[in-house]
C-alpha cells in the first residue's frame, strides 16, 4: 500500500506521545482509545456499466471481524489485537462496519474516491454519531476504512489499498473532520485482509512504507526497501523497534543510547548515563551489552531497543538499531520452507540490526530519506542484512523474508560481527570516507530470552583513505547492448546508492555496474539508434558509487 497526500493541509498531531513527522500525523492516537469506521461499498448498474456487488464471503459480518473480531489469523487476527500486542498494550483499537450503496457505477469515482468517502459518510450520516469515532476527541475522525466492490485494478490505481489524508479540512461530519481515509481492495474473508488492514492502519498512525517503489513496478527485486519482512515491507510480523521509538510505544528506560566513539563509550537509559567505558592505550574501546526480548507472549513485556551511534543527536539523526528477536507475539513467525512437504521451522532467536537515517526536512515536515523512492544504502531504514548478496523469497503471512538458498541469514547471531571493514558495515552510505563510524558489533550469546553482544570503537575519527584511479581496459568500444570493463587501482566494492549513466552525445542513459576486485564492469542495453560511430560518449559515476581499498574503506 502507498500513503498519498490528498491536500496540502494534513490533520494535526493527534498525542502528544507520537513523534512523527507533520506530513504523516492523522488523527488516530498512538496510546490509550481508538475508534475506527468501516463503510462496505457496493455500485449500482448505470449506463452500459454492471452492478458491482460483493462475492459470498466478502460480508458486512467479515468486515467488521477484521477490526477486532478475529477475522484472520494469528498473529493477524484482527486490528486491535494485533496492535495490542505491538504498543505493548498502550493502543487499543475497536470500531463498526456499516453497509453502503453508491449513487453512481464506479468508474465514476475512478479520478476523485474521496468524492465517494464524503458521498457515503454524508448518507450515513443520519445513522453515524461520527464523533464516536474521535476517541481522543482531537476534533478528528480516527480512521476511516472504505471496502469497495469489484476487485482492484492494480497497485497504485484508484482502486487498490491505499491510506490517504483528507485534504478538505471545512467538511465536518456531527463537529469531527476526517482525517486519514483508507480504501481496501481484498475481500474482507481473504486470509490476508487483515495483515492489509494491518499494514494500512500503520499509515495512519503516522508510518512510511519501507518497500521501494521500483520493485512495485518491475524494478530489482532484490536488494529492496528495508531488506527484510517489517509490516510496513510486506505485510509480515511486527512493527520494528525504529518505528515503535517513533510512534511512543517504547518508554524512555526501554530505550539504551550507546554513543561509541574514540573518546570511549557512553551508555544511558532514561535519560541517566549508566556505564562509561574510557579508551584503552591503543585508543580503542569496548563494552558488553544484554538485551531481552523484544516481543513476548506477554504483550506488556519487552527488552526494549539499543540505540547505537557515535554522538546521541536525537530521534531524527543517524544511528544503528538493535533488537532481540524471537520467536514470540507478533514475530511468531516461520522460515521459508525448503520444499513443499517440510515442517515449519519456527524463526531462530538473534538480532537484528537496522541502520535508521532518520534526519527530517526544513520545519520538521517530513523525512529527508525514504525507502520509496530512496536506494539500497541510502534510505530511511534498512536490515543490516549478512546475507543481503543473496536473493531473498518475499515473505507472506507467517512466513518471514529469507534467502532462497533456504538458509536464514537475516539476523545476526553467535560470532557475527558487524564493523567498518565487513560487508554489509557500520559506515553509512556503506561508504567509509563520509560514513565512517569506527564502530563495531560482535554477538556474543543468543539464548532463550535474552542476547548479549559487544559493542566497540577503533579510535579512529576517520580512516586513511588509498588513492584511487579507475581506468578503462584498452580496445574497447561503447556499443547499445554489451559490457565496458574498467580496472580500478584497489580493490573496491560497488555501492548500491546509485548505477552509474552513460552520456551519449548529450543525452544520459541508465547503465549497470558490477565489480569484483580490481574488475569494474559497466552494462548497458540502449535502443540501437542512440548511438553511431561518431558518437561521443562518456561513463559517468556518480559520488559514493565505490567502497575502496582492501578494508573496503573509502569510495570515489
């Protein structure tokens, strides 16, 4: 699903417990009541247009189920479990369904749904006390839910999943104004509506969706978005630690800040420093760490989050992430099957590490990275994922994202160390020279409840950078279709921020790149009429596109 902005006037925040950016808050609080509205649509016969109607099944009863009447399965049983669950039991979400016939076939909606929102919410309005539905009485509606007849006609499009924020902030309905309004396209029965339902209802508490659009719409399918499954990826397991700092459901005690730098390190916990580590003689230093489980079987308990950077700037800065996954509550989740008749392996206990580049726009509008229409390495929020090389099965249902290899890397655990020089790293952008951090992450011990892992520094402020050339192998020729091969001076790895483009007599064309070594291979696949012999015609690179030298330090 996809948020759109409707208007240029979105709702105000709704807690004060929520810290999202203004372009995603609704008016939906992340604690204490919500009040949800579904409204069932159905479209009658006009022109040479059939009555669209709803299949057996797809019932006004199964609609409401999916609010909080277990109309899925676990862990996706319905909204307010669920997010019971998720919050900790800081959020509980309960709401109605009511049936509704548009006035019009529905291809008349097909450039304004919210026309059909106003149509229904105004002929039900005789029926509706619509201020039962503002449970933290902010002026908005919590939510409203649209689940229309006739199928969907593909992502994006009118008819499709979509969360929206309602843009006509004069029309009010008994004193209360919507604010985020969802259209949903499977039949409510369909076992996966609820995890839709789910994943929607993210939006409007105020999350961004973590999948890239590229891969929505034919793109790379792998690396993408966050690289790993997130409810806000693929509809699957539970929300993760980044998006539960931001919408206030981990208190400040559940919230450890290491700083890590070469001054030492520095741990606090609700606002107290509680451990200080000074560098040894070489300048380098380390500290050990437990951390419980994020999820449990008791949805009040959890371990809480590490928050891992070189200086604590703050919720929207840049940082690491640190959770202790296991197999429990809304994570209770499933490796990918290895053939069609093998039994479920329930996930292993580990950590998973994200690396959050959470810094906002002028005014605190809106994030400045996203997982959109941002790059692997250069986005919001991403898994650092040890086997991201390998392609990955999309998760679905209780199945969580893994490699197709049918083992499961996504996770660290006992041994796995994550520093400056490994791949994936802990420098941004993967890039050492403007993204280094000194820092390193060893795991210790997974066990049952709880993990341990070792967090340290090098002393090291930035990094000696080798000098670097790239040169094109004699005897070639730049043809539509085919393969230039460069030679780099070091070793590099390719970063995946951006390919490279190929500049053909003024125009610029997209190309990809591959690199192994000192071996840089740059494809590309025109249309034959762009290029001619008397061309003229460059390789452009673009800043960050290497990591370089033997440590994978540095990029050009």
């Amino acid at each position: 699903a996809v948020e759109r902005d409707a208007g240029d006037d979105p709702a105000p925040t709704a807690h004060s417990s929520s810290n999202v950016p203004i372009f995603w808050r609704g008016g939906m609080a992340t604690e204490g009541a919500a009040r949800v509205l579904a409204l069932r649509v159905s479209f009658p016969a006009e022109g040479d247009e059939p009555a669209l109607d709803f299949e057996q099944g797809d019932t006004l009863e199964a609609l409401d189920a999916l609010i909080d009447g277990g109309g899925g399965s676990f862990p996706y049983e319905d909204l307010s479990s669920y997010y019971r669950r998720s919050s900790y039991g800081k959020l509980s979400i309960s709401g109605d369904a009511f049936d509704y016939t548009a006035l019009h076939a529905r291809s008349y909606y097909d450039d304004d749904v919210l026309a059909l929102f106003a149509e229904a919410m105004s002929a039900l309005d005789a029926q509706i006390d619509y201020s039962d539905y503002d449970a933290n009485a902010d002026g908005y509606i919590d939510a409203v839910y649209l689940h229309f007849a006739g199928g969907d006609t593909g992502w994006m499009s009118t008819w499709w999943s979509i969360t929206q924020t309602w843009g006509d902030t004069g029309t009010a309905f008994d004193g209360v104004k919507p604010s985020k309004v969802v259209t949903l396209h499977l039949p409510s029965d369909d076992p996966f509506a609820a995890a839709t339902v789910i994943h929607e209802t993210g939006h409007v508490l105020g999350l961004p969706d973590y999948y890239s659009a590229s891969t929505q719409t034919g793109g790379a399918s792998w690396p993408s978005g966050i690289m790993g499954s997130d409810m806000m990826m693929d509809n699957v397991g539970d929300h993760n630690g980044f998006s539960k700092w931001l919408l206030g459901w981990l208190d400040e005690d559940e919230v450890t800040r290491v700083e890590a730098s070469s001054a030492g390190i520095v741990v606090s916990r609700g606002g107290e420093v509680v451990e200080r580590v000074s560098p040894g003689g070489d300048g380098t230093s380390a500290l050990q760490l437990s951390l419980a489980s994020y999820t449990d079987d008791d949805p009040a308990r959890t371990g809480g989050i590490i928050v891992l950077s070189n200086e604590d700037e703050g919720m929207f800065s840049d940082y690491y992430v640190l959770q202790y996954d296991t197999f429990a509550g809304n994570q209770s989740l499933y490796l990918p099957p290895v053939s069609e008749d093998a039994e479920p392996q329930a996930i292993p206990n580990g950590f998973r590490m994200y690396r959050a580049m959470a810094e906002l726009t002028d005014g605190g509008f809106d994030f400045i990275h996203s997982n959109m229409y941002g790059s692997v390495n250069n986005q919001l929020i991403e898994l650092v994922d040890p086997d991201m090389d390998e392609m990955h099965v999309p998760g679905s249902g209780d199945v969580i994202c893994g490699a197709d290899s049918g083992e499961y890397g996504c996770m660290l655990r006992e041994g796995d160390e994550v520093t400056p020089d490994t791949h994936p790293s802990t420098n941004f952008f993967e890039a050492a020279n403007f993204g280094y951090t000194g820092i390193g992450v060893r795991i210790d011990a997974c066990g049952d409840d709880a993990g341990t892992l070792t967090v340290s520094h090098s002393g090291l402020d930035k990094p000696d950078t080798p000098d670097f050339a790239l040169e094109p192998v004699d005897g070639q020729a730049l043809y539509n279709a085919g393969t230039l091969v460069f030679e780099a001076s070091v070793s590099v790895r390719a970063s995946l921020m951006e390919n490279p483009t190929v500049v053909i007599d003024g125009r610029v064309y997209p190309a990809a790149l591959r690199a192994e070594g000192t071996r840089v291979e740059v494809e590309t696949r025109l249309d034959p009429t762009v290029i001619g012999p008397d061309s003229v015609c460059e390789v452009v690179f673009p800043a960050g596109q290497f990591s370089i030298g033997a440590d994978g330090a540095g990029e050009e």
